[in-house]
C-alpha cells in the first residue's frame, strides 16, 4: 500500500514526526551494544583493530591506517560482520558520536574498547537507520552535550546511549530513504575522486617530461629536487594562549574556516588586535603563507589572501620568492597520507613543529612551479562547477537527513518485505 500523499503529524519527546512513525530507544530495536577490548600491543601477524581513526566522519570506515594487535583468547566476541552499526564512544569532544557501518572492508576484523559494536534486530531497524540518524545527532551536537568530558576527551556512556530516543518509521520507508541518502553519498564521493585524481597526475608528472627518476615521493621528473618544508619555507607555530579578546581587525583563523584554496576572513566573525595578539604570543600570518591542520585530520591546506592570526590546529609556512604558493598549497596537500603515518598517536593525532618541517615535497624550477600553479588553477576553476554541484548535494544531503530522518520528506513505498 502507498504511503499517504498528505502527512499528518504529532508530538513527541524527540518533536514532531508522522503519525505512522514511532519513537523508540536504541535498546529496544537491537540485539547488542559491545564496546570493544583495549589492547597497548602491536603484532604484525596478528589482527587488525579498528580505531577512532578507522571511522569517518562522512560514515564510512577507512584503512588507510590500521593496527594489528595480538589476537585474544576471546576473539569470536569482538569478530566484526557487514551491517555492524560502529559507533565512535571516546574521541575529542567535536568528534565524539561518529558512527560508521562496518561493510567487510577486511576479512577477519575487530575493534578497540573506544567504540561500541551495535547489533541491530532486523526485524525493527536497518542498520543504515541507525547510522544515519546518529550521524545526523553527531551534525547537530547532541553527543557534545551527552557525553562526559575528561582532560583531552570525552565518552558517551553505554547507558546514555542505549537510552538515545530515535524515529523509527516501517521499514519499506527506511529501506527507500537510506537508498535515497546512499545514493547522494556516492555522488560526492566520485566528484572527490575525480579532483584529487586531476591534481595528483599535474603535482606528480609536471609539464612536458619524458625522463623520470624514483624518490621518496615516487617517480617524479628528473630536473626536479625533493626537500623538506622545513628547509625551504619559514615555519611559523601558532601561541598557546588563545585571545581573551576579539575587538581588533585581524582575522582568527581556525579549521572551520578553510574551505578552499584561499582563506582571509573567520567565518565566526572574529577579529584580534595587534594588542591582544602580542599579548597572548601569538604570531601575525602574512599574506601569500600557506596554512595547513596539524591536529586530527591532516592535508586541509590553504593560502591566506590577508594577515591573520591562527589557533593552535594550523600552522603555517612561508614562501621564499623561490617557492610559488599555490604549488607548495597543493604539493602539502598530497602529503596527507604522509601527515598520518608520521603524527604523534594520541587521542587525537598531531604534528609537532619539527615533524611538519619534515615533510617531503617535490621542487620543480621557478618557471614550471609557476606553471603547474597556472594549469592546476585552470583546472581548480574548471572544477568550481563539479565543487559547487558537490555543495549542492551536500546541502541536499543535509536537508533530506533532515526532512527524511524527521518524516517531514515523506518517500513513496511498497508495503513488501526488506
């Protein structure tokens, strides 16, 4: 049977959802909720152990990095399967909630004591229900506001979550709206793809070259030199001590405010003085540096197009005339995967100034830097198209996370089994 064009609603503790729909706690639509076991050793031959790391915050779980630890004797408790609901219960405040579907990404698997394996009843719930409406609690904060903060992180404890109230419509309606969701997931993931591929094979092969040597970084032309960021650039680290005052005219730049390759203003509209950034030892960021995260995730990099003033998650390089920004931008940003491999493993993983001076990257001469600079710019704007169409989808992801998670986006279904 259709579902009814017209959606009437009611009130609930969770607000207003449809009238078909009902409101449940996690405990009461599944079958377990295990944290994991905590292991401080490392064995190559023994199994891999999904981390805080190991979760993205897009939903997705990632082994780019991974950690094998012994195996225990009670290891048939803690073996992940697809459709494993993996949410994130220990991590910095801002990343606490973050909640994956475990897919087979490896054969034989399991995970750390800071993430809770959840184990859905079919018969109620699909595991990407409980994912996506736990990633849109984690959009709006509430894991923030539920969990128990301790120096440098925080947890979200096993009753707190089993106690989450969630929307739980039939399942033929989850089935279509988790379709629905996917399928805008995989769209951003393949114009992601198609950037980083354009950007890697202009960064890697340069202009017009026939000979090639092997390096560090991988083959690269023969007339370019290898060197360390460090070597080349000024390397500035941001104060410790946060402005306790923000009436001046120089931006505070933090994380949130890189989005894209150039950067001048706080999105939060916050201004520090000369006064007060002296005063807390902070440093004033000239125009031209390129600016990159040194906390958490790694390869966020951009150019400042004015003087700020950075947090303690950035830091910054200055160029030599010999040296062309927006090369050097994107030469980091390809660094990423070296960025991990390297930062200190902690609750949340950082780079320490002399390890970002460590990076390699790859220096061709003046004119073609300024050249690769040139196409690479080129490119970027020919791909502001795809990046706006990515937005797009993002902002329409957000907003039937919203719409279809509240019931407020009805979605027409068959009354068939899942």
């Amino acid at each position: 049977m259709k579902a009814q064009a017209k959606t009437k609603f009611k009130k609930t503790p969770i607000g207003e959802i449809p009238e078909d729909w009902e409101v449940v706690k996690i405990k009461e639509v599944i079958k377990e909720a295990k944290p994991g076991f905590a292991s401080g050793k490392r064995d190559e031959n023994g199994i891999i152990q999904l981390r805080m790391n190991n979760i993205t915050t897009e939903g997705k779980v990632t082994l780019k990095e991974y950690l094998k630890v012994p195996v225990p004797d009670n290891i048939d408790d803690y073996l992940l399967k697809p459709g494993d609901v993996l949410f994130n219960n220990t991590n910095s405040v801002d990343l606490i909630g973050k909640t994956a579907i475990f897919r087979g990404e490896c054969r034989f698997c399991t995970y750390s004591n800071h993430i809770t394996r959840i184990r859905v009843d079919s018969n109620q719930v699909l595991p990407e229900w409980v994912m996506y409406y736990f990633l849109e609690l984690w959009r709006i904060g509430y894991f923030r506001q539920i969990c128990v903060r301790y120096v440098g992180q925080a947890s979200v404890k096993k009753t707190d979550l089993l106690n989450i109230k969630i929307p739980l419509p039939p399942l033929p309606e989850q089935k279509k709206i988790a379709e629905i969701l996917r399928t805008v997931d995989e769209a951003i993931e393949r114009t992601e793809r198609l950037k980083k591929g354009l950007m890697q094979r202009l960064l890697t092969k340069g202009i017009k070259h026939e000979r090639f040597k092997k390096t560090e970084l991988g083959e690269i032309p023969e007339e370019w030199r290898v060197v360390r960021a460090g070597e080349i650039c000024q390397s500035i680290v941001p104060g410790r001590n946060k402005p306790k005052k923000f009436d001046g005219d120089i931006p505070w730049i933090t994380l949130a405010d890189i989005d894209g390759m150039y950067v001048g203003a706080s999105k939060s509209g916050l201004n520090v003085s000369k006064e007060e950034i002296k005063r807390c030892g902070n440093k004033i960021i000239p125009p031209n540096s390129v600016i990159m995260s040194c906390v958490g995730k790694f390869g966020i990099v951009a150019i400042t197009t004015r003087e700020v003033v950075l947090n303690q998650q950035l830091h910054a390089f200055v160029c030599p005339k010999t040296l062309d920004p927006y090369f050097l931008a994107v030469a980091l940003m390809s660094q990423a995967r070296y960025m991990e491999s390297i930062a200190t493993k902690t609750t949340v993983p950082y780079l320490n100034k002399d390890k970002i001076n460590s990076i390699p990257i790859p220096i061709p001469p003046l004119s073609e830097q300024k050249q690769i600079a040139k196409i690479l710019s080129t490119v970027d704007r020919k791909l502001e198209l795809l990046r706006q169409r990515r937005e797009k989808l993002e902002r329409v992801k957000r907003g039937l996370m919203k719409d279809l998670l509240t019931g407020r986006g009805r979605v027409k279904y068959y009354n068939q089994k899942v």
